[in-house]
C-alpha cells in the first residue's frame, strides 16, 4: 500500500514500493524506482533515472536526478542511485551523471540539509553529513563519515577521506586525506579529527599515531614523497596508517592545504 495526494502527478511507468507517502504537488517522472517507507515531501521533483532505496524521506522542494549542469552531457540516459536511511532536507539538488549508464551515488544513513547541492557523477559515503547550503562540484568522491559544515564548497574532481571534517564556508580546491579536519580560506590544516573519531570508538593510541602520520605531510617542511617515507618508518602499523598511505599515493601527493613550496621531490 502507498498513499499518494491526488494533488500530486506519479507518471504510470514509476516504479512506487510499498508504504510510500507522496505529498501534494510532488512530481515523480517517468523511468523512476522508489523503494519502500520513502516519504516524499510537497514540491519534491523526481525525475527520470532516480533509483531510490528504502525509508529517505525528502523534504519540500528538492530535486533529485535534476538534468546535469555540465556543457558535456549531451542528453544520454543516467542515473542518481540513492540508498536507504537519508534525510535530504528542502531545496536540495541532486544532478545525474553526464555519462550514459553511470550514475551520482548517495549511500545510506546520511544527513544531507537544505539548500545543498551535488553535481554530477559525485560519489557521498555512508553516514556522511552536509550542511546547510554545502556545494559539491561534477565527480568528487565524500567518504564515509565525513561532516562538510555549512557553506563549504568542494570544487569539481576533488576526494575527501572518510572521518573528515570540513568546516563552514571553506572552499577545498584538492584531495583532503582521511581523518582530518580541514579550515579557514584559503584551506589549511587544522588538526585530525579527533572528538569524531572516538564517537567512533578509536582508540586513543590509534589517534596520536594518525596525529604523527599528519606532522609528518603538513607541518615537518618535507615533500607528500618525503613525508610517506617517513611515516612508512615512523607510524606503527594500523589499518588507519595503510588509509592515510593508500589514499596519498593514489592521488599522486596531490592534497589540500600543502604548504607553500611543498612539491613531490
């Protein structure tokens, strides 16, 4: 069973699951799948390649699978995949891919509040929050756990870790590694992530280690390649060390808030 407004318009080919609300003057289009216990808010705009998982709710006015805003789509079908448990908050918009067949993913149990907006072909975790008024630009990638304050702006191609926070109105213009938090304009380190990360049960010991990975990348004076080095010797072994190690050299040294001069040597 669902309970549909008749002041709202479900195209006939929607695919609607089990107990899902549409609110008055919602718009759910065609090739659309909404899974079961969604909640759609008043004026939410759901449009063509939306796949939807369980139990989101969807505040008024936002708009999910909106048209790509990138010269390069050129009309081909795409996708927003979005999984269970989010809260997407009003006027939030949420761009399909610019590619055929791919997709934007959002993951699941994630916190995404008004005015927000996520460009094509980006990649949110799990439990990931986004504040007010945020903006991702075309193919970045948020980790798991990661918390980008109102305002913040993450420019187009950019990976943020998993366990970041990004505090209000800062601009990230690279890759922001994991466990970090990250501030101020232009961006700059401010330290690891420390209260989040015993929320999430961390031991102490395992956060002074991280804390020495990052001395050694943003306040020893060395090159990223320098700094791995060191922290391959220097930090103990954890699968926190491997994260920050991995996620360094798959971005080729290129980070957020280097300072001045730094380059790979």
């Amino acid at each position: 069973m669902f309970q549909i407004s008749p002041l709202a318009f479900v195209h006939p080919n929607a695919k609607i699951g089990d107990n899902v609300t549409i609110m008055a003057f919602a718009y759910i289009d065609d090739n659309v799948e909404i899974g079961e216990g969604c909640v759609i808010g008043p004026h939410v705009s759901i449009r063509s390649g939306a796949r939807i998982g369980r139990n989101n709710k969807f505040y008024d006015a936002c708009v999910i699978a909106a048209q790509p805003q990138d010269f390069r789509w050129t009309g081909d079908e795409s996708y927003v995949e979005i999984g269970d448990n989010n809260c997407i908050r009003e006027h939030v918009i949420i761009n399909r891919s610019i590619f055929q067949g791919k997709s934007t993913k959002i993951g699941s149990n994630s916190f995404i509040m008004a005015q927000s907006h996520i460009g094509h072909d980006t990649e949110i975790g799990d439990y990931v929050v986004l504040g007010n008024a945020s903006k991702i630009a075309g193919a970045c990638k948020i980790g798991n756990f990661t918390i980008l304050s109102s305002h913040a702006l993450v420019h187009e191609n950019c990976n943020v870790g998993e366990w970041v926070l990004i505090k209000g109105g800062c601009r990230v213009n690279n890759n922001v590694p994991p466990y970090t938090i990250m501030a101020h304009n232009p961006i700059d380190y401010f330290g690891v992530n420390a209260y989040i990360l015993r929320k999430g049960k961390m031991s102490e010991a395992t956060i002074d280690e991280i804390a020495k990975a990052y001395r050694h990348i943003y306040q020893s004076q060395t090159s990223p390649f320098n700094a791995v080095k060191r922290i391959e010797s220097d930090v103990l072994d954890s699968p926190e060390k491997d994260a920050i190690l991995n996620f360094v050299k798959k971005h080729n040294y290129q980070l957020a808030a280097l300072p001045k001069g730094i380059y790979e040597e």
